[in-house]
C-alpha cells in the first residue's frame, strides 16, 4: 500500500494552500473532497446563464494570504464601490470612503446617517485601523465590536443604522458581538484595498489555487468515515495510509471526524441567500445596499451583475439578497417577505423579478465572539501526525482560511522531518 506523506481532508481554501505549500516543498499530497469541485463554502453555480455565488462574498484584496497565493490580474477582478447605500425611513442615503469619495461623502455629511460628530468620528476609526502592523492589531484589547464602537463615541443612530447592517451583513449577525479585533481587521482590509469579486464568480479562485496542484493530487466525490493516526478510512471502506493528516474542513465536519475536545468551537452563523433576476437594475452603479431600519427580512442587497456584466446573460440583471440566519418559514413564504420589503425599497418592478433560487447556509461563517483568541494563529497539531485547520481556527475571512492553510502545511512538514519550514509558516 503506497503512504504518502500527507493527506488533507477537504479542498476548501485552507486544504488547497496546506496543499500547494507542500507541494512547494517536496511532500507528496493527496487532497480528498467529499463534492464533486473544489472550494468549499466559495462556490459558484450557473443556473440559465446567470453566476450564482452560494451566499454573498466578495475578495478583500489587501488581504495580505490572497496577495501572496492568487494572481489577482487572472481573476479579472470587479470591484464594488467603497461604501454603501442605505434605505432609512423611506429614503436612500450613501454613506463612502472620505479619501476616495471626497464629494459624495461631503454630501452626505447632512443625510440622516448619524450626527456630523459621527462624520468626525468616522475619521477617527480609519485613523485607528491604520496603526501598527496585524498582528499588533490582532493583540489590541478585544471587546465586542458594539463596545468598542461605543467607545469611541458614535452615536446610537448610526451604529443602528449603518454599522448594524453593515457589519451585519459581514459577520452575519446585526447585534455586534463580534470580536473588536476583526471589525478592526476587516475594515483595515477593506480601506486599504478594494472589495472585489472575480469576473466569472467567486469559485474562480479555488480553481486557481487547484490549478497550482500536481495532477491527480485531488480526489473529488470521496468523503472520509474516520481518521486515524497513520491515514483515513473513508466512507466506502478503502483504507488510505499517509505519515501525516490535515483536517481542512468546516468546524462542525472536523470536530465531529476528531472529536469537539480536539477542535476549537465548531459552532457557526448562517445566513440565507435568495437570487432574483431582472430585466432592470433597481439600482445605479456597484453599490451595497442596507436595511438601515432593521425591518428585515433581507439585510442587505446588491446587484452583482452591475459589478461584474458576466454574473448574467446580456439584457438581464442579477440581484442578491441576503438574509441573516435561517428563517423558519418555507423558501416560498420568505420570497413573500422579501419582496415586500423590496416593494418599499424600489417599488412595484419587484414584482416583475423572478426567483432563481435559494441558498440556506447554515454555517456560512464560524463564531467569532470577543475572548476566543481571534486573529491568532490556532492551526494546531492535535496529536502526533493530525493537524487541524480552517477559518474556524484562525479568523473567519478568506485570509484566516489562507493562512491557517499555510501553517498547518509548516506543522505537517516539522512532523515530517522536514528542516526547511520557516518560509512556509512565516508572516
């Protein structure tokens, strides 16, 4: 029986890169993915010439693990506007990036999105993001991202009308309790970069990292059964022998392949995604747009099409609406709720829109309350030849997946023998 030196279980971005850091460095690899594609939860499907992302994503591009593992000129990126429009009472107001968007955010200093101290206050924030490196950022104090936005002073009409659906939209949860350290990571992320998607849908880029893999290094449609300290045994029976084991799943798959006592939390967030398609764009430009009112069902909304024309066949529109968590009631009763509320939003041309599909994600994102050690590198051995990792053990981002990818290869090489890791674990 052939043992190779390592297998990972699953092809999620974390697998891909454990993978191709190896492979880099000599190690003979088998990646073993359950479906029949690579990517994980960043997948897109086609349904009648429309690119369906499975949930709403987008690439932040100064993500220093994108920047070091893709080649942003191959994805074609399309990026979205810096800021957001957001429905309040009736009305739209646009909220954007001061140093990009001078004028429009000089307007908007009279919109009805907080006070003009707030303004001020917006400044601050960006200042703060901008000092120190990340991993200094990463061992600030942590507090929840309400305290920390009450700390600085905002007020309570713009944290419920802009930061609520905003940040809502990015940690799938309106009520702020995520760590202080990724709200400040993220928006450091996205001041000093665009937000983005690739032109063909968001799946381009674990292609591309799959496309760095040896032949046959994949395997799809092969799920495992159980791990041992020598290989896997998978579902069908076959006995796989490997000297080292990289769990790159989800958090609920590895702990219940290892054990919750040998994964960190693997409870999550989800989120509900609901696909329409229209012969119109209800909206102008690359814009996100917000439920500033907190009236729900859909949190936030764009049209990706508008960003990137090959989400949708000419003469269409493609929109994206994104409901936090999984509603109770049937998809038919919940496209009820969402078009009335985007009946409010861009009046009686929702009803002409038709339903695509559905998407319930139910865990679309790991918890990342304030104290679970957020930011910090967490890929771990769990015991002489296992390693897990994944974004539920680093920060719930493209980049903690990326580079929890990278150091779990680095744990795996030591367990190895292998003398030449510093490259490959180092930041």
């Amino acid at each position: 029986m052939k043992t190779r030196d390592t297998i990972i279980v699953g092809a999620g971005l974390a697998g891909l890169c454990a993978a191709i850091h190896l492979q880099r460095a000599g190690a003979r690899v088998t990646v073993l993915e359950s479906s029949g594609a690579v990517g994980g939860r960043v997948r897109t499907d086609t349904c009648r010439g429309f690119l369906l992302d499975r949930g709403f994503q987008v690439l932040l591009t100064a993500y220093p693990e994108c920047r070091r593992m893709l080649d942003y000129d191959a994805l074609r990126l399309r990026a979205f506007e810096p800021g957001a429009t957001i429905h309040r009472r009736g009305a739209w107001h646009t909220v954007a990036d001061p140093l990009r968007h001078p004028i429009i955010a000089l307007q908007s200093l009279t919109n009805a999105i907080g006070t003009q101290a707030d303004k001020i206050r917006v400044l601050k924030l960006m200042a703060l993001l901008r000092q120190g490196t990340l991993p200094e950022l990463f061992r600030r104090p942590e507090r929840t991202t309400l305290e920390a936005l009450e700390e600085i002073g905002f007020s309570e009409e713009i944290i419920d009308s802009f930061f609520r659906p905003f940040l809502g939209g990015i940690f799938l949860g309106r009520d702020l309790s995520t760590s202080s350290r990724m709200m400040e990571f993220v928006l450091r992320m996205m001041a000093s970069g665009r937000t983005a998607i690739p032109a063909l849908g968001m799946q381009r880029i674990p292609e591309q990292l799959a496309d760095q893999l040896d032949p046959g290094t994949i395997r799809l449609g092969e799920s495992v059964g159980s791990i041992q300290e020598r290989g896997v045994t998978l579902k069908k029976g076959e006995r796989l022998s490997a000297r080292t084991v990289i769990v790159a799943t989800d958090g609920e798959t590895a702990s219940d392949l290892l054990g919750e006592d040998r994964c960190p939390d693997p409870s999550g967030r989800g989120v509900t995604c609901v696909y329409f398609a229209a012969q119109e764009s209800p909206m102008r430009g690359a814009w996100l747009a917000l439920d500033g009112d907190g009236s729900g069902p859909v949190n936030n909304l764009c049209v990706p099409s508008n960003v990137s024309p090959r989400y949708s066949p000419r003469g269409a529109h493609l929109i994206s609406a994104s409901v936090l968590g999984i509603p109770r009631e049937s998809d038919a009763e919940l496209i009820v709720r969402v078009r009335k509320q985007l009946e409010r939003w861009f009046g009686s041309r929702v009803r002409r829109w038709e339903h695509l599909r559905t998407y319930r994600i139910s865990h679309a994102q790991p918890q990342q309350y304030a104290g679970g050690r957020i930011g910090q590198p967490r890929a771990k051995r769990v015991s002489r030849s296992i390693v897990v990792c994944g974004d539920h053990t680093e920060s719930a981002s493209i980049h903690g997946a990326m580079s929890s990818g990278r150091r779990a290869a680095a744990l795996a090489l030591r367990a190895l023998g292998a003398t030449e890791v510093a490259s490959v674990g180092h930041d």
